[in-house]
C-alpha cells in the first residue's frame, strides 16, 4: 500500500503494552509502524479509570491522556522548576549584573534545564511561559532601583523595582517569550545606587517555565 493507513482494533486483539488489552485506532505511514501515533482507550494504570492515552507505536512512552472526567495531561510537554539552595552573598554592587544562580532543580519534564549554567534551553519553537522570583537582602535606602531580567536568544524582558527601605525586598517577572528550538533563557538581577553590595536569601528565589503553545 502507500500514503497512510489507520487501522482499528479491539479488546483481546493488538495489545497496548504488556498485558493490556486495549481498544483504538493507529495512524501510520506506507509501510512502517515506526512513529505512528496510537490512540488507546483502556483503563491502563496512565489513567484514572476509562480513558484515552495517546502514544507512539513503537514506544510504550504516554505523549497525552484524556481522563474519563474530561482532564487532560502531557506528560511530554516540557516545563521546569528551579531555586537556589543556599544564600548568595555579595552578588551585585551600584550598577553591576549577574546571572542568578538557581542550583536546584525541583522537577524538569524534559530535561531542558541545566542546573550548572542555570540555563534553561528550548527543546522545541514556541511560546512559553518564564517566570521569576528573587528575595533581595542587604539593602539600604541608597539602592534606589533593582532590576530582573529574563534574558532569552531573541530578548530581554525586564522588570523594574524601585527602593525606598533598608533590608529586603521581592521582585518578580513573567513573560510569555517567544523562543526557537535550542534558544536559551536566564535570569539576570541588578542593582543601582548604594554603596554595599546586596545578597539573595537562601531558598527564595525560583525560576521556573513551560510551553504554552
């Protein structure tokens, strides 16, 4: 045959994976099963009760599931969380930038954060959603502005904060970037005015994305 096939089957037929019996629809090209999407309805242990779990046929890997109560998860989409596990002391003075370390990742669906560089990449072109959070220490009335950036391939999208208290604040940004597959994203911080030099508390500052669409 050529072009593409779809081909049903049913319970006590074609298996989904290991022992269960499943029943759905195959799309696939002309002559080769390999990466044909398989849409499964079984009650597997990918779902709550009777849904529908969408895979590859060559691969047992759930890309999507369609639970029975209408929710639907994507266990492939990919989407980050990171934060910092100690205190950064001295981190910026009157006008002087830096890459805000996140060391510690509390999940990456993807594997597109690394944790060394505190860099996120773009597995995929795309919208996505960036988010950042920073608790500031260490400042005098003489800071009279912090910034924090998201500092993508294409742009840089920053969030001012002006000072008017001596000891800590919180800045936060989000941004719906546009990035292309293997783009990077970071967060830089900022700080202007004053004469010490200003700290990130320990804990506090997360930086965290995933893809919109």
């Amino acid at each position: 045959y050529s072009g593409y096939m779809m081909n049903a089957y049913y319970s006590g037929g074609w298996k989904y994976a290991g022992d269960d019996y499943a029943m759905g629809i195959r799309f696939h090209g002309a002559g080769s099963y390999a990466g044909s999407m398989l849409f499964n309805t079984t009650p597997c242990a990918n779902t709550s009760g009777a849904g529908t779990a969408i895979s590859n046929w060559d691969d047992t890997t759930i890309r999507m599931v369609i639970t029975k109560d209408g929710q639907i998860t994507t266990p492939s989409q990919p989407a980050f969380l990171a934060r910092n596990s100690s205190k950064d002391c001295n981190v910026s003075g009157n006008g002087s930038s830096f890459t805000v370390e996140f060391d510690s990742e509390v999940f990456d669906q993807g594997a597109d954060y690394n944790n060394t560089s505190d860099t996120f990449t773009a597995p995929v072109t795309g919208r996505y959603l960036l988010s950042s959070t920073l608790l500031w220490g260490g400042l005098t009335t003489g800071h009279c502005r912090l910034d924090t950036s998201i500092v993508t391939s294409n742009r840089t999208y920053c969030q001012l904060a002006f000072n008017a208290r001596a000891g800590g604040l919180a800045t936060n940004n989000t941004v719906i970037a546009d990035m292309d597959a293997c783009d990077t994203a970071y967060v830089r911080g900022n700080v202007y005015g004053g004469a010490a030099v200003v700290d990130l508390e320990a804990c506090s500052n997360y930086f965290s994305g995933m893809l919109l669409a």
